[in-house]
C-alpha cells in the first residue's frame, strides 16, 4: 500500500512539474527532428532572404525573446552562429529555455540577432510563419507540445519559426553626416 501511494504521489508530481512551465529549445538547426516531412527555410540571412546571403560569421550572435504583459524578457544567453559550411544556422547550447507558460499554453516568441559589436539589427520585412508579409518576421508564436505517451523530440521546438533577414540599424552619426551634407549642398545652391 505504502509503494502504491508514494508512486502515485511521485507520478501526479512529476505530471505537474512537467505542466508547470513550458520549455523551447533554442535552435534553427536543419539536423534537428522537426516533426515536418520537409522542414521550411528557418536560416538566418545578412541583407535579404536569398541564396549566398546566410549568416556564417561566427562573431553574430542571437538571443531569444519571450512577451510578458506587453515587455520582451530575454531567455537565457545569447548563442553563436556556426561558420561556413552551416551558414544562417545558430549554435544551439543544448540548453532548453524557460517559459513564463505552462507547456500546452500560446506564447509569443521573437529572435533578435546581434553584429559582432553587439549592436542589435533590424529584420527585413518578409513572410512570417503563415506565409503572410509582416515587418517583423522574427516573432512567431510558440506552444510548447506534449506528446502522450512518450514525449517526443520536437516537443519543444519552434516550429513556427521561419528564415527572416536583418540589415544593420543605421547609427545616429551616419543620419547626422547625411543631414549635414544636404545642409551643406542646399546652402551652396543659393
């Protein structure tokens, strides 16, 4: 009796640690089991969505945003892009990401790139992940599954992500040179 009840007590545990939170795992990796029988482009391109154009610096980074009560909270550390030969694709740390969800629960997800300085750089408008044009291809929402009996591989992963593109944010001081010059020109021609 004493090994029905604390085995019961253990399996209703574990059931709620598994509901309590939901995880993501935290990669665009084409090697990964995603659950489609032909995964869609989820690379990460320099300039615009093409051929040639993926990300193979090692110095990018990306980090990975959840929205809570309207703020984007930031989970876990930033990860490395993989170098050539494994262009657009981010190195996954192996470690799953907490969600402020319970797993079953829609979220929202965006994926922030960084240049080797550090500076964040905007997306490219493109298709978000129902094909539909949007200025911010890099947020998509996230579920988090829960296969029954056996929890599966891509369980945690983000299947609605899809390739977007990002362009570096022009800075205040290449804006400010601009304006100065057409100052300059204008003035000249009076």
């Amino acid at each position: 009796m004493k090994k029905l009840i604390l085995s019961t007590t253990f399996l209703i545990a574990g059931t709620f640690c598994v509901l309590a939170q939901g995880v993501v795992d935290f990669s665009n990796a084409n090697w990964e089991a995603w659950p489609e029988a032909t995964p869609p482009d989820r690379f990460i391109y320099l300039g615009s969505v093409a051929p040639g154009n993926a990300i193979s610096d090692t110095a990018f980074t990306a980090a990975l945003f959840e929205q809570r009560g309207g703020n984007w909270v930031q989970l876990g550390d930033r990860i490395g892009f993989y170098g050539a030969g494994l262009e657009g694709i981010f190195a996954s740390d192996g470690i799953q990401r907490t969600l402020g969800v319970p797993a079953l629960t829609a979220t929202t997800l965006k994926i922030s790139i960084f240049d080797p300085s550090g500076t964040e750089l905007t997306p490219v408008p493109g298709l978000n992940y129902q094909g539909v044009m949007t200025n911010t291809p890099n947020i998509f929402p996230y579920t988090q599954a829960i296969s029954v009996p056996i929890p599966s591989p891509t369980d945690t992963l983000m299947v609605n992500m899809r390739a977007f593109a990002v362009v570096p944010e022009p800075s205040t001081i290449a804006l400010g040179v601009l304006g100065l010059g057409a100052l300059l020109l204008f003035r000249r021609r009076k």
